[in-house]
C-alpha cells in the first residue's frame, strides 16, 4: 500500500495523523484509486487546525456522489467520494470545485490516475457556473438584499478571470457568514478577510 502513497502524501498524511484512516478506507474499497487533500488543510502544512477535506476518486462509484464525515482527534474529516466519469466530466464543463481541486489539490494516494487530470488545470471555469452566480445575484437585488447580491456578482467576476482558487474561498467565507444573513457589515468583513488570503 506505501507504493501507493505520494511523497508528500505520506508526509501530509503523517503530519495530519490521518494515514492510519486512508489505509482503512483503501482497505475498505479496492475501486479507491487517488485520495486528494483540499481545501485550506493544504496551504497549512505549519499549523494544523480545522477540518480536513478529503476526494476519494473511485471507479464506478454508486451513488456517483456522497459525502461522509469522521472525527478523528478532535478533527472533522470530511470525505466526498467521487464517481472517476462524473469527476472528469464536471473538469471538461468547468466545474470551479473540480478545477480548484486539480489545481490546489494535494495527491496523498494515488494508484497512477492523478496525472491525466492535470490536463484540466488551465481550463476555463463553464460560462453555465458563471451565469448561475448572476443570476443568483439578480434574485437578491430584486430583494433588495445588495451585500448579499454583491458577493454573488465578485465570485461571477472572479470565476470569469478565471480565478477558481479565490472564488471558492470567497464561496467558503460566505458559507460561514450565512448569505441570509449578509449585511453591509458582514460584507466588509468578507471582503477583507479575503484580501488578506490573497496577500498571504
């Protein structure tokens, strides 16, 4: 099984004491064939904290999509394990998800598929991805709910420039935030947290 295992894989997965439950869930699935850490965990190799985001990529996978968490030392690891197809089909349409993993994604195990997804990292995000934050944002102006409407139109611009790592930040402070609850306040917050994680 360590042949399996990426470099820095093995390193990550030691750093992180999560080798012991890759192990399992490879045992536990043969059609497991790369394990991918994203997320935040990857630019924190010095400080650990929070969750743990893991992609399974597995053949054949049915449902074609699920999501599962774990705790594991007071960390939660959250796995989505994805159809092989389904992932590369999402990269051929743009996928900003997909993207930010083949571009921001760290291989901890991987059985030799990883490298044909790289092909994927300069594509563009799908103009349908795009259009669905303004059309988001068209809702809320209607409501007249303009911070809110304001992060859906910055994540269509940073999507159209084709920044897939800063939109799926801004898509993770917002989560945070609540967009309900996103008032001006809020939104100045957001914004300046993301500018300090784009000058990190």
């Amino acid at each position: 099984m360590n042949k399996h295992f990426t470099e820095n894989g093995l390193y990550m997965a030691k750093r992180f004491k999560i080798r012991k439950f890759i192990e399992n869930l490879i045992d536990s699935d043969v059609n497991i064939e790369t394990v991918v850490l994203f997320g935040s965990s990857v630019s924190k190799i010095e400080k650990i904290s929070g969750d743990i985001d893991l992609l399974a990529l597995k053949r054949n996978a049915k449902p074609q999509l699920d999501v599962f968490h774990e705790l594991l030392d007071n960390k939660i690891l959250e796995v989505t394990v994805i159809d092989i197809d389904k992932f590369e089909r999402e990269l051929r349409a743009g996928h900003p998800f997909a993207l930010n993993i083949v571009r921001n994604g760290l291989p901890l195990y991987d059985r030799g598929l990883w490298n044909n997804f790289l092909r994927y990292k300069s594509k563009q995000p799908g103009q349908r991805f795009i259009a669905s934050y303004l059309n988001k944002a068209r809702k809320l102006l209607k409501e007249k709910r303009l911070p809110a409407a304001t992060i859906y139109v910055l994540n269509a611009l940073l999507l159209s420039q084709n920044k897939v790592d800063l939109s799926h930040k801004l898509d993770n402070l917002k989560e945070k935030t609540n967009v309900k609850n996103i008032n001006e306040e809020a939104l100045t917050n957001i914004l300046k947290e993301l500018r300090v994680k784009v000058e990190r």
